[in-house]
C-alpha cells in the first residue's frame, strides 16, 4: 500500500480510489472537515491564514459559497462515495458547525443509517468571545460520528485526570500517601448457588463480581478494604488507572497561528486516528487542507489518503509531512493530479 494524495475534485478523487485503485470496502477511518456553508472567502498571506470572510489581501485558499440545499446535496454526494470505501469495521467523523451540522446529521442518518449513528460531539474550537451580537456567544462547533456497521474497530480512549478528577474520584488516601477509591466486589443479580467468601455470602439478589479465588488473593494482597461492619470492598488506586474515559465534550482548541485557514488541533485528530483506526489501516480525508489528517495517521503508523482541489492546501500538506519524512507512513507517498474523471496524470514523489 502507497499514501496518496490527489490534487483534483474529490468527487473524482473518491470515484478514482473505488474503480482505478480497487479500495471499496477497504478504508477504515474518514475523517472530512468540510466546508460550513459560511458564504465565506478563506485566504493565505505571507504563511499565515486569515478566516474573515471579507479579508481582500492574500491568495485565496478556497470559497465557501455553497448553501442551503445545495450545501447538503453537495456533502451527500460524497459521503455516497466515502460509504463504498469503507471497511465493515469502519468509521467516518464529520467536522460540521452549529448552523448546517442539525441538516447534515439528518442527512447522514439516510447514508449510513440512524442504526450506526454514534456521538454528536462537541468541540470546544476557542476561548469566550465579547462581540456584541443577538444570541450566546460561540465557542463549540460538532462533530458527527458514524460507523458503517455495529462491530466497529474501537480503541478505547482514554484522559488523565487531572487535580480536581482525582481528589473528587480517588478520595482516600493510604498508608504510604497514593490515593485510591473503594467499589464493590459484588453486582446484581442472584446466583444459584454462590460460594463464600471468608464467611460470606454476597447479598440477597446479589453475586461476586469474581471467582472467590481472585478475592482471596485479592485480600491477601491488601486490595480489598474492610468497612468498620465488616463489608469487603476492593481498593483501586488512581496512579494503576491509564484514565477517565473521554466523553462527548472536547477541549481541543484551534491552532493559535494556522497555516491554512480552519486548520485543526492535530492531538484531536491524533485521538480519532488511534481510537478508530489500527496500525496499518488505511485513514482517508478528502477536504485534506493543510494535512493533519495525514499526518496523524503517518505518526500512529496509518497509512493515508488525502485530495484537495487547492493548490495551496497541497503545498500546505507537503510542507507538513516533510517535517517528519523519516516515517516510512510518510515517505512511502504517490502525488496525483486528476485533472477530470477520465484523465490521470501521476507524479511520484
């Protein structure tokens, strides 16, 4: 398998990697942060990106100036496309906005099914703004999440806690200073039949979480406390967990200087590529703008496919994976140019 990256339409692009490169059904993780429907022009000047829509200096990266109707029909087209390149195991993130992201799940529901509808996740994009305007300041936008099946690839992903998380979940303190918190070492429902331990029984309508053997070398390791009645519960220190489990809110703020407008927090992009792809999946991003899609996947040892119609956005992605050119996830790249449907010219690079 070779990386690509194909300058051209990604209409074209996506039907170019299903009929030419044989890759139905064979990409495990999309990951798209499309245009929002803004009516926006969005520039470049002197290496750095503006997002005023009414900026007049710089080169224009790309125009988002399709809307309504056409803007979902638009993002529906392709995301057709994106579902016949995905793996059973498959999963596609769409980044959208609070304005057009409410049409485009509604939409996705119809593509991929409500049934592998997954999170509307929440993304905290910048700190509180004070223009004036009519409404609540915005300082999120969201992302869709869908599978293409119910058996999913899924790495569990995980937070550190930080000060507060582990004085609220680990309250107790031992003996030589680690914090740690008590659950219990029984759950609902009633076995037939239970066995005891030291002595006891687990409660009415209750089992043991485990095999009695476990609990007792459990307790003659000192990982199960005993309360002052004498129920056992067993002890779970904060510095043996890896972490919190993420929810559906994320602090992952834009790029305080972007080289390419709407460019994305690469540890997100970092977290969705280890979660829901595995090494030597194939992650596909066809709005591949300055390439942090592609450079997440090379760095956890995906390999990647990116297009982009921009010539900007295509310098923006060489120049980022030359950074780290001694992964062999980046070195290993085929350039493509798609000038129409029906003529390819490749470059290799």
């Amino acid at each position: 398998m070779k990386n690509i990256l194909i300058k051209g339409d990604n209409v074209a692009g996506l039907r170019y990697l299903l009929e030419e490169r044989s890759l139905r059904g064979k990409i495990d993780l999309v990951y798209i942060d499309p245009p929002f429907a803004t009516n926006s022009k969005f520039r470049v000047s002197e290496g750095r990106s503006s997002t005023i829509s009414n900026s007049r200096s710089g080169k224009v990266a790309y125009t988002d100036n399709i809307l309504g109707k056409e803007f979902v029909e638009f993002i529906r087209q392709r995301l057709i496309l994106i579902r016949e390149l995905l793996s059973e195991e498959g999963s596609i993130y769409v980044h959208t906005d609070y304005k057009i992201g409410h049409y485009v799940k509604v939409m996705m529901d119809e593509v991929f099914g409500i049934e592998n509808f997954r999170n509307d996740i929440t993304r905290v994009k910048c700190n509180p703004k004070n223009f004036k305007r009519i409404g609540y300041g915005n300082i999120k936008d969201m992302i869709l999440f869908y599978t293409k099946s119910d058996k999913p690839i899924w790495n569990e992903p995980t937070e550190k806690y930080n000060e507060i998380d582990e004085k609220r979940l680990f309250s107790k303190i031992d003996k030589d200073g680690r914090r740690y918190t008590t659950v219990p070492i029984h759950a609902p429902g009633e076995s037939l039949s239970p066995k005891r331990f030291k002595g006891l029984l687990p409660p009415a309508g209750r089992h043991w979480r485990t095999d009695v053997g476990i609990l007792e070398e459990w307790d003659r390791e000192g990982l199960i406390e005993w309360s002052s009645k004498g129920n056992p519960r067993k002890i779970i220190y904060s510095d043996e967990r890896e972490g919190k489990r993420v929810q559906d809110i994320w602090q992952y703020k834009d790029p305080q200087y972007p080289v390419y407008p709407t460019e994305k927090n690469g540890e997100m992009l970092d977290m969705i590529v280890r979660t829901s792809s595995n090494v030597g999946s194939i992650v596909l991003d066809c709005f591949c703008g300055s390439g942090t899609t592609l450079k997440s996947a090379a760095k956890n040892n995906r390999f990647w496919i990116g297009i982009d119609a921009s010539e900007i956005a295509i310098d923006a992605v060489k120049h980022k994976l030359q950074l780290d050119a001694t992964s062999l996830f980046i070195q290993n790249m085929e350039f493509i140019e798609l000038h129409d449907y029906n003529m390819v010219v490749k470059k290799s690079s």
